[in-house]
C-alpha cells in the first residue's frame, strides 16, 4: 500500500506539473472555465466549496445565518464567515446537512453578532476568494487567517495558514446548526494530541441523520478545551458539544486538517483518510482531486470562441456531477434507509453493507428523472449501476423505491415515484442490475396506500382535499406517467397482465381534463370539476406549479394529448399562447416561479420539456428559437447564473443536453429529441475508445434555425435520435440557416407512444 502511495504521488506530480506547464503556456485546461460561484447569487442555492464528483464530502464555507437564499450556506451577497462545513446540497430548497464546523480563529478580533448564535466570525471579500474544482480559498480578514480546502471521496482536507499569534484556535463544532438542520445528539473525543473524533446525530428535513467522522491536524494542539451546552466540560460528553483546540503559533506557520466521514462509524471514517490521503501535503491532494475533474470534464469537448459560454458549459458540467452522493464507506458499510419518521424497516439492521457496488443517496427524484439521470447514462455509464443498485437497495431497506432520500432518510419531498423512469431508462439502455427486483421494487412502489396512491388506484385520479399542498392534478399525472414507465418495463419481461394493468393507469391523466375548455383541472371526490378555476393561477392543485405549466406533462403520449386538445392546430396556438402569454403586474408570482418566458417557469422542471412539442406539430423552428433564447437567457456564468434552483443536476443536465443539440422529452423512452447546437462542434468521449461528434454547417450567430440535419452521412428522417446511436459513436450534423425551414421537419418521422426505443 504504501509503494502504491509513492507511486502514484509520483505519477500525480509529474501530470500536474506537465500540466501547470501548459497552463502557462496560455493553454487551459477545462477545469479552468469553471466557475463554482454560478448559482451562489439569486435563486441557484449553489454551493462554491470543494467536492469531488459524486463525493461525500462538500466541503464549503458557511455565512452562519439563516434563510432561504442560504440555504446551501454560502450566499454570494453576505459579507461574513462562520466556518467551514463538511456537507451541503446542491441547488435545492431544502436547508439541511451543514455537518461538522470548522473555524480558526485568534486574538486579533472577538466579534460576536446574535445573526450567527454569537459564534466567532471573520469578514472576507470576493477580492480575496477564489473556487475551482476541488478547491476553495478566502482570507478570513479580521484574523489574518488564510483558509483553503480539498478534498477526496471520503475526506474534507483543509489548510489554514496563520499569523504570528499566541491565542490561535481551531473550533470543531457540532452544535452549529442552520436552517431546517438540527443535532439531536453529538460527541467529541481526544485520540492522541493531534487527533479527535467522535459523531454527529441529527434531524431536519431528513430525520435520524448520522455523521461519524475523526480529525487529524498535521500539528499537535498544545491544548484542548471541551463545551457542552456553551459551557465548559472537564471530559467528552455527549449532548450540543464543541471542542476548542489551542496553538502557539509563528508567523506563517500551516496547519493541515483531514476530516474522514461515515455514516457508520469513526473506525471507518479513520479508515477513509488511512485510504485516500497521503500525508499532510495539502498541494498533492489538491492536485489530485482536480485532475480527477479533469478527467470528467474531458468526457465532453465543445469549439466555441465565447469564454463566456465555455465557462457556462464547463460548469454545468461540474455541477450535474454534485449529486448523488456517496453514501457506504469504502468496506461498503453504509447507514441503511430509514422512513420519514426516521424509523427502520421491522427487522432492518440499521447498517448495511453494499456488496459490489457503491451506494449513492442524495436522489432529487422529482427533478433528475428528466434530464440528470439520461445525462449519466451518457457520461457516467460506469456510475449508473451502482446508482441503480442504490435505489434498489432503498428498497430492500424500506419496501419501497426513494421519491427523495438523502443521508439514508426518506424526505418523501415532493412527488411521483419517479426512481421508476430512472431504472426503466437504464434497464432498456442495457446497464447490469437485478432486472427481475427492479420490476418488483417499481410495482410495489405503485401499489402502495401512502401518498394518496390507495385514492389514485380507487378513483384514476387525485381528488382534492383540505391538505395545503394537495397537489392533486399533479400527483396524477405524474403517477401516470410512472405508470406508462411500469407498463412498458413489464411488457419486455413478459408480464402481461401487469402491462395491461399499468398501461391503463397510464392513461389516468385523461381523468382530469375538461373537454369544455380544455385544461387538466382538478375535481372532488364525486368528480365534479373545482370552480373557479383560474389557469394562470398558483393554488394548492398544481405542484409548484400552474395549469398552463403542467398541461403538457403526458410526455409518453403527446400524440393523445394533441388529439384532446383539438388537433395540430389547436395544440401548436396554445402551445404559442403558454410562451407568450406573460404574468401581468399584479400577478403573484410564487418563489419558484422563475425564468418565465411567458407562462413558461425554466426555474422549475414541470416545464422543461415544452419548447420541444413543436417537434410533433412540424414546426421544428420555433423549438430551435425557443432552446436557443433559453439557453442564452436563461443562463449567465456570474453568481446570479441560475434562473431557479440548480436542484441537484438538473438545471445544468438541461443545459448540457440542450447546447449538444437534443433533449430527452420522455426521459425513459430510450430518445432524444432534435434541438439545435450551440457550439460549432462537440464531440462526447465513450468508453471503448468511441466519439459521437456533433457538428454544424454554416454555423454564425445569425444563422439560428437548422435546415437539415445528418446522421453517419444520412440525411436524418427522423425528428429524434435514439441512445444506441450516440453510444456506438458517429457524427450528428446540422446544416444551419438564418431562416426557419420546416418543410425537412414537416417530412421526418415521430417518435411513437408506448413504444420504447432500445
């Protein structure tokens, strides 16, 4: 192991050396357009700490006060930190996690305010703050302190850098909380004079959280001082606890900190730093963990002259790879599913173990299934096994399927059962998992009597009720949808009566629309239609949402639904009317009603797929106007990037896809529907040594709409490509135009309902 170390230190240096070589040389290398901070300004709730992809450790500094735009800990606008964190979400609405705080502080400032619990601060300033991929920096200003952090799978590495002072601390501490977060039970120990650990127990948005975790500082404290309670401690204790470590410190000394976690134990947390560090060079790992982006990065390669629009691409790159995250250790213990009430399965050891794979968790179901999760069956094919395995293993754990679990909790946030299309995906695009549990774990997440499913299966609908987030028309045609993905999941594995059952259930969303004025609109428990009924209105029926935006969710049957609304003609105005029908001024516009092109909400996922129904119709020109004026819009590399909150990967795979030229309208159909580039080439990197290069003809920034489009030399005759094509490599070309031209569109074939493409 330890021969192993050297060697690859060795190897690391010389590649990061060679590559600081070329980066002098006026070479960049991709993670260089990456701009961390996009999103940590307006409603992105973005993050800029250290990570690697898909890690367990998010290590990122914390304002310390609370609030909705902090709700990732960091919010671009403040002036102040608190302390550095080891976990956070990614672009959610969900303020949870903050684990383990770290803070060194000195003599040179006590300033306390009662926004932050009167914990110690620093001010800091963008001027002297920097983020890339894997690593984040900032001068703490009233200490003098200079703060930086790595980190690996497992491990937050952190590097302080202090001025001469004999008062130096470093606070650990875990009874700092924010937002929905709460510790429930905590507990330091001293190891030896350069190492402490213990764990942090907590609830919040996710209940019955577990942080195991040890710490280990390259220089010995000279003492340390425990606190329970705010109050001194003579020995570890448990309850809301701290521990402040002293130094004597010379001017410009470096102390290093490395913090393993677990979800089951300190042994295993020791045993992640012992495994994926090397020391205490904080410049190797740093190195390390930013060729490991690299790599990432390198999967896809976009042309294109504007820094602007390679640092946006590059970014969202970066960040359709915070979530998932890990959640086993590396023997593959992990903490296993609890319910929301923070309770285990009868007869469930509370820790698992995932055999042959790795265990993910962090699953923003409600958005990911639409564009993050085809994303990595294109990206990260080495991943989505085990990301399956995941989800199957939350099963087996708690008889049903996540709908948004994170930390081995169930959140039950939001709706749908919506692991289904993510496994269905993955199971018709041929990745390796138990296809037979797969099945079993989708129909029962379907047949259970909890989130109002016992009503769905009795009436084909969901009626309203008291409840303040019902939700009803949208629970609908959301499971509808599921439905469709179980229907087309048994048909391939020969079970037809389960076909025949969910596919009509599928067709459930029909329950709800008003032939009189053709809206899905909700109705009671005797199915009369609600009234008044206000379309453009946000109310209780519609999940985060209006009618306008979730008219059009019945992505596997569109041909249906242009039959329900009276035609192509008929669908194609009202299409038009939802992008161009805008809120008027004395609208109230909920706080996820953002990036609005007319009704049309891309701050919110029920939306994402719209623009691309004018594909059905033969009018192609106003999907490519639309995906272009989104894309260009909706998207800034500055903090205030993001239109709504990144959610996880979703807002940046929608922009990944989108800029490539195509989108997965129904993300389990095994296609992707044509849009148009907006590069002059991009080529994504297969396994197998394998490109799929997509290319344009005539490309300018006046020719906007696509003529024709090629496939392998062949005109395309269709209006979508399937996965199969873009994973066996080829080239994708666009013939690109200044004028509309749907006379190709209007001749290429549809994708077919209840058909999957495999």
């Amino acid at each position: 192991m330890k021969n192993l170390c050297v060697y690859l230190f060795i190897i690391v240096s010389l590649f990061a050396c060679k590559k600081e070589a070329q980066r002098t040389a006026n070479t960049k290398m991709l993670v260089d357009f990456v701009n961390p901070f996009i999103g940590t300004d307006g409603p992105g709730n973005t993050y800029p700490g250290a990570t690697v992809p898909f890690g367990m450790v998010q290590l990122s500094p914390d304002i310390g006060i609370p609030g909705w735009d902090r709700i990732a800990g960091y919010f671009y606008q403040d002036s102040i930190i608190t302390g550095f964190s080891h976990t956070h979400l990614t672009g959610t609405g969900a303020g949870d996690l903050y684990d383990i705080l770290v803070m060194p502080i000195n003599s040179r400032s006590n300033k306390r305010i009662q926004a932050n619990n009167f914990k110690p601060f620093s001010s800091f300033s963008h001027n002297q703050e920097k983020a890339s991929p894997g690593y984040y920096t900032v001068d703490l200003l009233d200490y003098g302190i200079k703060a930086e952090l790595t980190a690996t799978d497992r491990v937050g590495i952190h590097r302080y850098t202090f001025p001469k002072d004999e008062n130096t601390e470093i606070h650990v501490d875990l009874g700092y909380s924010l937002n929905w977060d709460k510790p429930t039970h905590t507990y330091i120990e001293k190891v030896n004079d350069s190492t402490i650990q213990g764990y942090r127990m907590s609830t919040g948005w996710a209940r019955n959280q577990k942080v195991y975790f040890q710490m280990q500082f390259s220089k010995p404290f000279s003492s340390l001082s425990y606190y329970k309670e705010g109050e001194v401690s003579v020995s570890p204790t448990k309850g809301n606890t701290k521990v402040v470590l002293k130094y004597h410190i010379e001017d410009d000394a470096k102390i290093i900190v490395k913090t393993g976690l677990s979800t089951t134990s300190c042994k295993a947390a020791a045993h992640a730093i012992k495994a994926e560090t090397t020391g205490f060079d904080f410049d190797f790992h740093r190195k390390k963990a930013l060729l490991v982006w690299e790599q990432e990065l390198q999967k896809v390669k976009i042309q294109s002259p504007d820094e602007d629009k390679k640092s946006i691409f590059y970014t969202m790159m970066y960040q359709s790879m915070l979530a998932p995250t890990l959640l086993s250790d590396r023997d593959g213990g992990y903490k296993a599913a609890n319910d929301e009430n923070g309770k285990y399965k009868k007869g469930m050891d509370t820790i698992s173990k995932a055999e042959g794979f790795q265990r993910y968790d962090t699953f923003s179901l409600w958005d990911t299934f639409r564009a993050a999760h085809p994303l990595y069956t294109i990206t990260q094919p080495e991943r989505v096994p085990d990301m399956i395995k995941s989800l199957l293993a939350h099963y087996k754990e708690t008889d049903e399927l996540p709908v948004w679990s994170m930390q081995g909790s169930e959140t039950n946030m939001m709706i749908g059962y919506h692991a289904v299309p993510v496994i269905v995906d993955a199971y018709f695009k041929g990745f390796d998992f138990d296809s037979e549990l797969a099945f079993k774990a989708c129909k029962a997440s379907a047949m259970v009597n909890d989130r109002q499913i016992d009503i769905y299966k009795e009436l084909g609908y969901i009626p309203v009720d008291d409840q303040h987030e019902n939700w009803s028309v949208s629970k609908t045609m959301e499971y509808a949808y599921d439905d469709w993905c179980i229907a087309m999941f048994a048909k391939d594995l020969g079970k037809q009566k389960d076909y025949e059952y969910f596919l009509k259930r599928s067709e459930n969303w029909k329950n709800l629309y008003n032939e009189n004025n053709s809206w899905m609109q909700p109705k009671d428990t005797k199915g009369h239609f609600i009234k008044p009924f206000i379309p453009k209105e946000y109310s209780p029926y519609f999940c985060e949402s209006n009618a306008w935006q979730y008219y059009w969710f019945v992505p596997h049957n569109i041909d249906e639904l242009i039959n329900k609304t009276g035609g192509k003609e008929r669908f194609e105005q009202k299409i038009d009317s939802m992008f161009s029908y805008y809120p008027e001024a004395h609208d109230k516009l909920p706080l996820f009603s953002t990036g609005m092109v007319g009704q049309y909400a891309h701050g919110n996922e029920p939306s994402h797929h719209v623009a691309y129904l004018y594909n059905y119709l033969g009018k192609s020109s106003k999907t490519q106007k639309l995906v272009r004026q989104i894309l260009e819009e909706q998207y800034k590399n500055e903090p205030d990037g993001h239109c709504g909150n990144e959610d996880c990967g979703q807002m940046s795979s929608w922009y990944i896809f989108n800029s490539l030229g195509f989108y997965p309208v129904n993300p389990a159909q095994g296609i992707y529907h044509i849009g148009i580039p907006l590069f002059e080439e991009s080529s994504i990197h297969l396994p197998n040594h394998k490109t799929f290069k997509i290319t344009t003809t005539n490309f300018s920034d006046q020719n906007k709409f696509v003529k024709k489009v090629s496939l392998n030399g062949k005109p395309l005759k269709r209006v979508y490509i399937t996965h199969k094509e873009i994973v066996n490599g080829g080239v994708l070309e666009f013939i690109m135009s200044d004028t509309p031209n749907d006379d190709f569109f209007k001749k290429v074939e549809i994708p077919e309902p209840n058909k999957v493409y495999n």
